[in-house]
C-alpha cells in the first residue's frame, strides 16, 4: 500500500523524535534555540567558537570549541632548530609577538647556562613592556569596540600604532617580530629610540586620560561592565588563571616581583591588584598596568643609556656574527655557516621559564637530549586557561555579557590553539 | 481643491523625497567625516571635493551588487520590507510644517504636503509603524540572529513609543492644539517649549534615540553581538534601503524635535522681528511678496536646527557605548515611563494654572 504524503511526514517527525538529530531540525521553532557565536563572528576576534542555547537573551547552556587556528606548534618545535623555532613564537600572541620571542630566548639560555649582558638585558625589557602596552591596548580597545564604543579603539589604535613603529625601528617588522635570538638580539637599538620613547612616555599617559574620561565613570560602561563575569578569589586559583585576570579578582601575584626575571627586582613599579574579579575590574586592571609600564619603560631607557656594553653574550656556542664580518673572514663564515645550517648544540636537560605576558604567564618547557632540536616543547599559554573557566562563567548570562566578558579575557586563538 | 493646489502638492511631494535622499546622502558623509573628526581619522577623502561624491561612489556601488535572497526565507516580506522601511519615514514626514503658508496667485498653499487638524497624531501614528519593517525583516530572513535582532527591536520600539507619546502629550497640554503651525506661533510669542517642559524634552529626545536604534540604543543592530540584527542577510539596495531608512527617521525625528522643542522654524523667539527687518530692506511693497521672502528665512532656520540635531545625534553615537537589552528596557519602564506620566500631570497643573488662566 502506498503511502500518503500526510503518513509520511507523520512518520518522518515520530522517528526523528527519537533520534538525537530532532532537537536541531525544531532549534528555530523551539524557545531553547541553539546559537552559533563564531568561529567567524564579529566578536571573537579570532577563531572560536562558542555553542549557546538561548532562551530568549539569557544563555542557558554553552559549549566551547577550540582548535580552528590549531597549527601544531608544540611538534613542529621538535623539527625544527632552536633558531627556526623563533618565528613560531610571533605566531602564538601575535599581540605581543616581543615576550614571546623573548621568553623562549629565555628558556633556551637557561638550558644553555648563559647569562645575557646588561645592554642586551635592557633591550630586552623595553620590549617586554612596550608589547605589555601594547597588548593591554588592543585588550581594552577592543572590549570598549565590543561594547559599541569605537571613539576608545581609534583613539588607542593610535598609539598603538607609534608603539610599532618604535618596535619597527628595532627589528624592522611591527607584527611579527622575531627580533630576540639566544644569547643576544638580532640588532641594536637606533638611536631615535630614547627620543620617540620619551615621547611616548609623555603623550600616552594622557590618551590613557583620555579614555578614562570616556569610560571609567560613564553610566553606561559601568552599568554593562560592573558585576558582570565575576570570577571569586578562590576561582581564579582554582581554574589557574594568571596575569590581568587573576588580580583583578584579588590575588596579588605577578611574576614580575615574586619571580623577579631580568632586572625586575631592581626597577620601581607596582604590582595592580582589584577585588571584584569582573570585567570593570579587568578593565581597571590593565589600565593601570600600562601605566605602571610606562614607569618601567622610562627606568629602562635611563638605564639602557648607560650600558654601552657589548649586545651579544661572549660564547662561541651561540654567537652570530655581523653579517660584515661573514662576507670577509673565512673562520667566521664558517662559524656562521654552522650556527644555521646544523644548529646550537643544546646540553641535555630540560627547563620550564615563565615570564608575566600581557595576558597571564606565558611559559615554555623544553626537554633537551641534546643536538640542535628540542624533544619535547610545551608551551603555557594564558588563553587556554582562561578560555576554560569561560564555559561556566557565561551560563545564565545575556549574550551582550558574554561578548563583554569574552572580550576582558582577551582570549587570543593563537595562542589558545597553539 | 483646484488645479494650482493639486499641482503644488505634487511639486512638494516631489521636492521633499528630492530634499530628503540628497540630505540623506549628505547625512552619511557627514556621519563618516564626523566620526572620522571625532577619532582623529580623516574619512572619506578621495572622491570629490571633501569626499562629498562618496555616497554617490556608494551608491553605485549598492545597484551593482548582486541582489541575494536566501534560500530559505520568506521572500514576499523578505522583499516588502526594505520598501517598507523607507516609506513609513517618508509618511511621517508629511505633516510636518516647514514654514508657514506660501501665497501663490491668490492661493494659500501650506509648507507641508497634507494639512491635518491633527498633524501630529499622524506622525505619531506613523513612527510607531516603524517597528513592523524591523520586525517583518528579521522574521522573513530566516536567521537567528536576525530573529533576536528583530525581537529587540519589537519591545525596544514599543517601550519608547509610550514614553515619547506621554512627552509628546504633555506637550500638547501646553500649547493646547494638534497643528503644529499653531505650536510653532505659541513658541515664537512666549518661549521654547524645552524651556516649560525640559522633562518632556529629554525624554522625548531620548526617545527619539531609541526609535531610530541610533548607537546608545542601537541593540536590535548591535553589530558586536548579534552581528547586524535585522538586516544581517540584506546585501545591496535593500541593506541600503535599510541604511537610507534610518537616515530618513532621524531627518524626521530632528524636524519633529525642532518643531516641538527648539521653536520649529522660527529661529529664535521674537527673531522673526529681525527676519521682518532684513526683508523690510529690500523695499518691496507687495506684503505677499514679502511674506514669501520671510518664509525663506522660516525653511532656513528650520534646516539649521535639523543639521544641529543630525551632528547631536552622530556626536552621541560616537561618544557612548551600547546598552545592555534589559537596561535599556529598564530604563525606559521603570525610569522614562513613570517620570513621563508625572509629567503629564505636573503640566496639566501647569497649564491649567499658568498659562490659559
């Protein structure tokens, strides 16, 4: 017997309510609908995605997804050098491409027992402070962006734009920068670089002023920031999160001053700490922590001033030599020739070196057998931390606060997918 | 109704739409030069002088796009609501005044193309259709964010609907007519009606805000969360059908201001004095004649204050960030609603008392 059209949609319905496809196909028609925000959204910024089912704004469930920017990262360390592995460091937070380099630089050194010079040190920080801010700009901006105010992220763009043109005038790239290199930098700072810094010290200040003027007591930023995303003491500890996010609910913990890398013992700052954990402390946080890098910044380039020592750290293991030296002396071509073709010899160890990012504490581990490669390389990344006590966070919240908080994460996909 | 009043009416009509999209044009360069001012961009700049010819640029571009629909939606409504969007605006402009009555051969023609007792009724009756082409559009289009878009839109629109109709009431308590030429006289013979009522005027002003979904209002777009809302699946002509609509409603809410609140298109109380002198100088004799030349001066102030309130209203939305959907509600039930309900009340002692003892 033939059916009839009728029976057979009947039919169609009684099975797939049965099956596990039938909360899809009626998602539109039911209130718990099920939303998509990413992996292309306006808000992400980045490739991720958040699964939400909604009823009307309020998000009752969410599942995250992440892995869209996955380029293994972690494996291609263990085929490639020491060296080559450096441009993949730009890739992870590609905001503040400088700590990255630098913090790798860092953990390759401390395997190899060397100590950097003084000049190269103060290099070194600059640069870890001018990508904090620049970091904490693009953070802020973009979370006041996401929130409607677009004034703020132009206003702030710009002076992240003089930040990369100072990191231009160091190492001749803005985004990606592969500028550190174990044992030393890849090239001296030029000399404009005290002036335009002592210019940026003066005039980024007063945007920062500025945007606070716009924002800190506006009605309607604190009203869709304050309480929102709240994330207790006990938390934060709890889902190990670090940097920005951990002091903005309360702990007072920088790695900065309780793990004191570099000079940071001996240069004058403080460590910004906020109570509440939400997205206005967030906010407040990272404010006054490009603040305090500007303090820094200015005691760095007094200090760099003064120590005209040589950039590169005496050790034949992992010097590289002036490219006119290369051209004109055959035993240095031929040490140059070595160094890139075969790789430094890394003794057989293994080390964990965290610095404080802009978002957390970045770290990499690498266990070394020896030869040019690492055999293992992991990297700690903030965002991934972070990223995971979002999932609870954002339940029972409105969309429009979900985006604010995803934004006061500052959830970077490259460095989350690694 | 004779010949010369039907052939004025349909020069008006024409001369509005022709005034409104080129100012609708202008308006959004002027929106892209003023933001670009505000954030310390330079915007548009290549084409013409001051990249003035930009939305024409745009324009051209618009028509040439193909015109998408997506599979799954409802075309019928998908379609009828771009067109609505633009009409409704339009509609409402009808019945506002922009000068007084012209002679022409004996003729009283009216600055407005349809002369109601009841002027501003209808275009209260109008703005609050402005609510179904949003709501028809996010529907139809079949997508998610659309449908919320369009949800936002519905109970935002309606919420500021009352409370701008009960400013709007309390202002027609004090001038104690519907014709708004009648509004504009009482204004220019005592003072601005923000002055008797500034509760009115605020509200209504911030009404006005979230009826056009103008940036500390603008949820149902809400590009960050929601993608772009309502018209998230419209491309081409019909995204700029919906683009131009919001331009139209706040050329119309910025007349509807001015006309309420800012003395309409007397510049400035008592200044029509002035504006007599200065046509008084060129010695002419005729009174019509100089009544025609004195309504000149009357369309002039009346587009000064609609430039002042279009710059008002792209100088607040790039200034505030966007509220949050359920404060905007609060805001406007719990705050707007009960303090535009006294103030019906508190005016209707006013003007009983003061001002028609």
């Amino acid at each position: 017997m033939k059916k009839t059209i009728k029976e057979t949609i009947k039919e169609t319905i009684k099975e797939s309510k049965n099956s596990v496809d039938y909360k899809n196909i009626t998602d539109f028609y039911n209130p718990n609908i099920l939303i998509n925000i990413g992996p292309s959204h306006p808000a992400t910024h980045g490739t991720l995605r958040l699964m939400c089912q909604l009823n009307g704004e309020v998000i009752e469930d969410t599942k995250f997804e992440i892995g869209y920017l996955h380029r293994g990262k972690e494996k291609l360390g263990e085929v490639k050098t020491y060296h080559q592995w450096f441009v993949y460091t730009d890739r992870l937070n590609y905001c503040s491409a400088l700590i990255n380099n630098i913090a790798y630089a860092m953990t390759v050194e401390n395997l190899l027992e060397i100590s950097i010079t003084a000049r190269c040190m103060w290099i070194r920080m600059i640069c870890m402070e001018l990508s904090r801010i620049i970091d904490h700009i693009i953070c802020v901006a973009i979370n006041a962006l996401d929130m409607g105010a677009l004034t703020i992220f132009w206003h702030l763009y710009r002076w992240r734009e003089e930040a990369y043109t100072m990191i231009e005038g160091m190492c001749g790239m803005r985004l990606t920068t592969t500028y550190a290199r174990i044992g030393g930098m890849f090239y001296d700072v030029p000399e404009d670089l005290h002036d335009n810094l002592k210019k940026f010290c003066e005039r980024f200040p007063k945007a920062l002023d500025e945007m606070e003027t716009l924002l800190t007591t506006n009605r309607i930023w604190i009203d869709r920031t304050k309480g929102v995303g709240r994330l207790s003491k006990e938390d934060a500890i709890k889902y190990s999160t670090s940097g920005p996010v951990l002091r903005a609910s309360g702990v007072d913990f920088d790695l900065r001053r309780d793990r004191p890398y570099y000079a940071y013992a001996d240069i004058d700052f403080d460590v910004v700490v906020a109570n509440n954990g939400d997205v206005y402390d967030r906010y407040l946080v990272r404010t006054e922590e490009m603040r305090q890098s500007i303090r820094i910044l200015k005691q760095c380039s007094k200090h760099l001033q003064s120590a005209n020592g040589p950039l590169w750290v005496d050790d034949r293991r992992v010097f590289i030599p002036d490219k006119i030296d290369v051209y004109t002396k055959m035993e240095v071509m031929i040490h140059h020739f070595k160094i890139f073709m075969e790789g430094i010899d890394v003794p057989p160890g293994e080390n964990y070196t965290a610095v404080e990012g802009p978002n957390g504490e970045v770290g990499f581990y690498i266990v070394s057998r020896g030869g040019p490669k690492a055999w293992r390389l992991r990297i700690k990344a903030p965002s991934f931390l972070h990223f995971q006590m979002m999932e609870n966070t954002i339940k029972g919240v409105k969309i429009p606060d979900a985006i604010s908080i995803l934004g006061s994460l500052n959830i970077i996909a490259g460095e989350l997918d690694r | 109704m004779d010949l010369i009043n039907i052939v004025a009416t349909l020069i008006k009509i024409i001369l509005l739409f022709a005034i409104s999209l080129t100012a609708v044009a202008f308006c959004t360069w002027l929106e892209r030069r003023g933001a670009a001012w505000i954030q310390g961009r330079r915007g548009p700049c290549r084409v013409g002088p001051f990249g003035l010819l930009q939305p024409v640029a745009d324009g051209i571009k618009f028509f040439f796009k193909e015109s998408f629909v997506p599979e799954k939606s409802n075309k019928f409504f998908y379609l009828a609501a771009p067109i609505l969007t633009l009409t409704i605006p339009f509609l409402a402009m009808v019945s506002i005044p922009f000068a007084e009555n012209l002679y022409i051969l004996n003729h009283e023609i009216p600055m407005r193309i349809a002369r109601f007792d009841s002027g501003i009724l209808l275009v209260i009756a109008f703005t609050g259709l402005e609510v179904y082409p949003v709501m028809i559009g996010g529907w139809a289009s079949n997508n998610k964010f659309s449908v919320l878009g369009s949800l936002r839109a519905a109970s935002q629109m309606i919420a500021y609907e009352i409370s701008m109709g009960l400013a709007l009431l309390s202002m027609i308590l004090v001038y104690g007519t519907f014709d708004m030429n009648e509004m504009v006289r009482f204004q220019e013979k005592w003072m601005w009606g923000c002055f008797i009522n500034p509760i009115a005027a605020l509200i209504f002003w911030f009404s006005i805000f979230a009826e056009t979904n103008r940036l500390p209002c603008d949820i149902p777009e809400g590009e960050s969360e929601i993608v772009a809302g309502y018209h998230l699946e419209y491309g081409a002509m019909k995204f700029a059908l919906f683009f131009m609509s919001e331009y139209v409603a706040m050329i119309m809410a910025s007349a509807l201001i001015a006309t309420l609140f800012f003395g309409g298109y007397s510049l400035l109380p008592g200044f029509s004095l002035v504006e007599k002198g200065i046509v008084a100088l060129f010695s002419i004799r005729s009174e019509i004649v100089n009544h025609n030349l004195f309504i000149i001066f009357q369309l002039l102030s009346i587009f000064l204050k609609i430039a002042f309130f279009m710059f008002v209203f792209i100088w607040v939305r790039w200034t505030l960030p966007r509220f949050r959907f359920d404060q905007l509600m609060d805001l406007g039930w719990k705050i707007l609603f009960p303090l535009a309900l006294a103030n019906v009340l508190l005016m209707g002692i006013v003007s009983y008392f003061f001002i028609y003892r």
